[in-house]
C-alpha cells in the first residue's frame, strides 16, 4: 500500500484515478508538461490549464490559450498578469521560467459554467462516517474573485450553495442528477484510493460543471479545507463536517481569511 502522502502528487493521483472506467470518463486529459505535449494539447483543445504537481489553494496555476486565424498566438494568465506570444516557442521559454524546473502537469481546460460573470467550480466534501462507510456531507460552489482564473477561497473566491448557481442552468430534477452523479464519482474515488493507499478518511472532490451538465473531475484534495463552509447558511453542513472530522483525528481550522460569502 502507498503512503497518504502519495496522494498529494497531482500525476499520481490522476494515473491511478485513470484505471477506472467510470472515472476516466468524467477526467480531463491530463499530462505532465514537455514543449511537446503541451503544444498537442493547445492545438487540440485551444485552451488549457498548467499545474505544479505538488501545491494547493490554487498557487501556481496558469490558464494559457492558443489564438485562431491565419498564425497562432499564445498568452498566458498566472493570477491576473497576462503574457502574450507572437509564437509558441517564446511562450514556452517564457512559460518554462515560471515552472523553474519544477514538475507540472497540462491538463485540458474545460469551459466552466459561469455566476454573475464569473466562473465557478463545485466542492463536495466526502468523509468517513462513524459507521465507517463513506457518505458526501457537504457541497458548495467556488465562485472565482474578478480576473482571476482559480475559484479557491483563498484566492478570493465567493462561496454560494451549489443549488443558488445552478438554479439558471437546469431544474430541480437536473440538480439532483447532477449531485448523484458527483456524489457516484465521490464514491468510487474514495473507494480507488483507499484500495491503493494507507489513512484515506476524506477527499475535497473538485467538479467542473460544463455547457452540458456533465461534470468533470479537476482535482482530488486529501486534506480539504473545512473553512469555506462556514460561510454557507446552514451551519449544520459545517458541523457535521466537523462532528466527523473528529471521529478519525482530523481538527479543521473553521476560519475563512480570504474567501468571501456568495451575495
């Protein structure tokens, strides 16, 4: 069995997150960066996202795009300073300063579903229970700050309840599809990594939600953030959270410094 800390190595845990069927269907392709790769997948998907492998709160992303028309051209976004490229051979050089040598992964970017203007992804919180089955206790959705390119709270996200942002884009019905089906990808994720891995009790699952309804797995955290719930107005999702983070050991720190509550 692999040790927790494997997990927080983004590439491992989307190589070992691929051997699913189920799984790699709701996953964006992902690779680890090379001059090669990247450019494949910029020609591909026209936009994408790069990740250092090892990082959260959203530290380190870079959204980059490819333009149409006659010649290509290239800019990027990290926070909210913005390059642009005649060519891909200057963008990568430029881009390759950035990630000082260090490993990051290409991952195809996934037009998000947008709240007010904004895009926003969905946080859904699976825990061991006291009975010792697995079971989601909680959701909200990540609106992003203004020009940036990251939802995480600590980037100055707004959280909303996930139905608020929803309810524009389908009906009840839709809404508790789409939930099942987070919730059903929840599970089976929770059930991969503790196949493969010691002292799994809880995953923060990351959803994009794209134009069709289908949801898309962006990242996995194995020690998720309880603190952006307390901005939610049931209190009850943030206890129960909490209630069961102190069944196997795990003390959240429930104050939420940057992220804003959703108006």
């Amino acid at each position: 069995m692999a040790k927790l800390r494997k997990l927080t190595d983004k590439w491992y845990k989307t190589t070992l997150m691929r051997q699913n069927d189920l799984l790699r269907q709701h996953m964006p392709d992902t690779a680890v960066v090379t001059k090669q790769e990247l450019h494949r997948m910029l020609a591909k998907y026209g936009m994408v996202y790069v990740k250092p492998t090892r990082g959260s709160q959203g530290n380190g992303v870079i959204r980059m795009e490819r333009g149409g028309g006659a010649k290509a051209t290239y800019r990027y976004q990290l926070g909210k300073r913005k390059w642009n490229f005649s060519n891909f051979k200057e963008a990568y050089r430029s881009l390759s300063n950035q990630m000082r040598g260090k490993r990051y992964i290409v991952q195809q970017g996934i037009r998000l579903l947008r709240h007010k203007g904004r895009a926003f992804d969905i946080r859904h919180m699976i825990q061991r229970t006291p009975s010792g089955d697995f079971a989601v206790t909680g959701t909200l959705a990540r609106v992003a700050a203004p020009s940036k390119i990251v939802t995480n709270g600590s980037q100055g996200g707004s959280i909303y309840a996930t139905d608020v942002v929803l309810r524009r884009y389908t009906n009840s019905a839709g809404r508790s599809r789409l939930h099942r089906r987070m919730d059903q990808l929840a599970q089976r994720t929770v059930q991969l990594f503790r196949e493969h891995t010691d002292g799994v009790n809880e995953l923060g699952m990351d959803y994009a939600v794209d134009g069709g309804l289908k949801p898309w797995i962006l990242e996995v955290n194995t020690k998720p953030d309880a603190a952006p719930f307390t901005l939610l107005a049931d209190r009850s999702i943030v206890r129960r959270i909490a209630r069961y983070g102190r069944r196997y050991g795990r003390r959240y720190n429930l104050v939420a410094k940057k992220a804003k509550r959703g108006r």
